[in-house]
C-alpha cells in the first residue's frame, strides 16, 4: 500500500512544495496535477531537476491527474487531445510516473450513448496505445455528473477496448454522487484492475441544484454523505493494495496553511485505519 497526497487537496501549492508537503505530512507519493509540472517548466524548471527533488525528498509522483474531456471527437479538438496526451505520458515517462488519469466531462452529454461509447472507446484506445510504449497505464475516472457515471459503464470500457494499461479510478464521491454504483460491486472487481483511489467526501446535487463541486465536495472526510467505511471495506475485500490519494477539493480548506492540509489529509486516512 502506498499513500499519496492529492494535488488537488493542496491546490494553491506549487509542484516543488508539494514534495515537502508530501513528505512532512507522511507520505511517500504525489498525485500531481499537469498544470502544476507544466507551470514549473515553463517557469525555469526542468525534468532533472524535479527528479532531484523528488530524490530528496523521498517522494514518488503516483500519478499525473488528469487528461481531461477525453470524448472529444471533432477533428481539430481530437487533435489536442492526442497533442495532450502526449504531453502529459512524456511528463510521466520523465518523472517514472506509472498512472495517467483519464476522464470524460461534458464534451459528449448531449450525444447518444451509442455515439458517446463509441467516441470514448476509440479515443481511450487511442490513448492506451500513445503510453504503453513508455510503460504508462491509465486510470479511468468515471464522472458524477456526466452520463459515464458508473462502475460498470467503466468496466464495460475497458473490456471493449482490450488494452491491458486501462483500469479504473475507486472515487468515493464521484461513485456515490453518480447514484448507480453499490460498494458491494467495487468488492467483486478484479484488483488488478483498481490503479488508485480517491478517498473523499461529499455530497450529491439535490433536486434542482446545480452540480457545482466546489460547493458539494467542500466536506472534510467523515462530514458529507458518503458511507467511507463501506467503500473502505469494498476495496479490502478485493484485496486491493495500491495507492491511496485523500482528495480535497475544498474551498475552505484551500485557504488555510497548505502543510496543515497535507497532515490533516494524513490523519483522514488514519482515522479510517489506512496506513502504509
């Protein structure tokens, strides 16, 4: 088991800072954000001076989270996607990151579920063939608040396209948000093809409510409406034993000390008897 801090969860944060944040806070790995590395680079950074960085600080990057809106399909916007993808597994290449995360937003809601699975399929085959060269897998996060929501529609995904580097995200919140997943399907899944989880709270959209998550993710774990000890025991009983990333996405949390963020994220996982 590993335990990584989330970028996300300390979002105002630089990527070098991280690492400290990371490492003061107890963790062994980062799930970095691309904007975060890619602002680095062009800011004077370089590859082997992160390395470095990470060497010293005794950090792994877990994951590079996330190739967004991957239904894309127009040819100009298919196009960036694919210029994208290559950018952020060449990032993961250098810095021996072994997870790209991959996720759908609302690029292709209003399409039919025929012409949306057939879009992602191609293009998550796409995807899988730019990184398996250089040793990268991708990990699947299914959307609350789009129509590919559920475990199963990401599990169907996967076993269409047949590429042995495509797995899935567990996200407490986005799986208990989307409303058609149980925690009993997360205990039969194959583990190998579990590549992380984001443990997290929240909330879904009431009746009406817009689906804003800065507003129904803004929960410390244990303070919204996801049963965590029931997804917790899912994944302990698919013998899972990968990395574990507790995810913030929290406003109020975002404007206090970002070292306080990193321990406290530490402790949400020991409350829950997670530990490395």
């Amino acid at each position: 088991m590993k335990l990584s801090l989330h970028g996300v969860s300390v979002w105002y944060s630089n990527a070098v800072t991280q690492l400290r944040i990371a490492r003061e806070a107890g963790f062994t790995g980062l799930e970095l954000l691309p904007e975060h590395i890619f602002r680095y680079l062009e800011n004077g950074g370089s590859y082997a001076e992160y390395r470095q960085l990470m060497q010293d600080n005794g950090i792994d990057i877990t994951c590079i989270n996330a190739l967004k809106r991957i239904g894309r399909y127009q040819p100009h916007a298919r196009a960036e996607l694919i210029q994208e993808a290559r950018m952020i597994c060449h990032a993961a290449a250098e810095l021996a990151c072994p997870v790209v995360q991959i996720m759908a937003l609302d690029e292709i809601n209003e399409l039919t579920e025929t012409n949306r699975n057939t879009i992602l399929h191609d293009n998550i085959c796409a995807i899988a063939d730019i990184g398996k060269p250089l040793g990268i897998r991708f990990q699947i996060e299914v959307v609350a608040f789009t129509p590919f929501n559920s475990l199963q529609q990401g599990l169907d995904i996967i076993a269409a396209c047949g590429r042995d580097n495509v797995g899935l995200v567990i996200d407490f919140w986005h799986l208990h948000a989307g409303g058609k997943t149980h925690p009993d399907e997360v205990a039969k899944m194959d583990p190998s093809l579990i590549y992380g989880v984001h443990f997290c709270d929240g909330r879904a959209a009431r009746k009406d409510e817009a689906w804003d998550e800065w507003i129904l993710r803004d929960y410390a774990p244990g303070q919204g409406e996801v049963n965590i000890d029931s997804w917790v025991r899912a994944l302990r009983t698919t013998g899972y034993n990968g990395v574990w990333s507790p995810e913030w996405l929290s406003p109020h949390a975002w404007e206090h000390d970002v070292f306080e963020a990193g321990k406290l994220s530490m402790q949400s996982l020991k409350h829950y008897g997670i530990s490395d």
